[in-house]
C-alpha cells in the first residue's frame, strides 16, 4: 500500500499528461483519461525517446498502458526523468516492504 501522502509529479504537453502521486498514476491523452490507482499496478516504468518522455504502467495482470509526453526543451525532459525517478522510487519501494 502506498503512503497516503507523499511527492508528486506532473508532465504535460498540448495533447497528454502524465500526474504520479499518492493515488496512483493518471494519464491523460487528448479527450481520453486512464487512473491506476497503486494497488493495481504491478510496476511503472519510464525512458526517454527523442523528446518525448515515454511512462508504461504494468498492471497486475500483464496489460501495459503507456502515454507520450512532448518535452518543449531538452533540459524539461531531463528534470522530468530525474524527478519522475524519485517519485516513482517513493512509491513503488514503499508497496514492497
């Protein structure tokens, strides 16, 4: 279970956005909207692509949801991967104790 509060993250370009936090993941892609809330994630993971920071939630049965996120710099996108890392540690270190 994750902390009931704790470090956020948000990414968002015109069209998507990606939001981590307490609840879980949330993406958003032009009129389309997906939660997954942690207790149904089995992990998240994130690599960079280009510009685009590319974010795929496992869920805990094998079905993978990702979403794209246009960086308008390259120095955006590398804050974006280094405080997404943290967040994701955050949470994810704290559902395996």
């Amino acid at each position: 279970m994750a902390p009931p509060d704790g470090p956020e993250f948000l990414a968002a370009d015109a069209d998507n956005g990606v939001a981590v936090g307490p609840e879980g993941v949330h993406f958003s892609q032009g009129v389309y909207a997906a939660d997954f809330p942690w207790p149904h994630l089995q992990t998240v993971q994130f690599q960079s692509y280009g510009a685009y920071l590319c974010v795929a939630a496992v869920l805990l049965d094998g079905r993978v949801f990702e979403c794209r996120v246009k960086a308008r710099r390259m120095s955006a996108l590398q804050t974006w991967c280094t405080e997404l890392g943290g967040v994701l540690q955050h949470y994810l270190s704290a559902r395996q104790r």
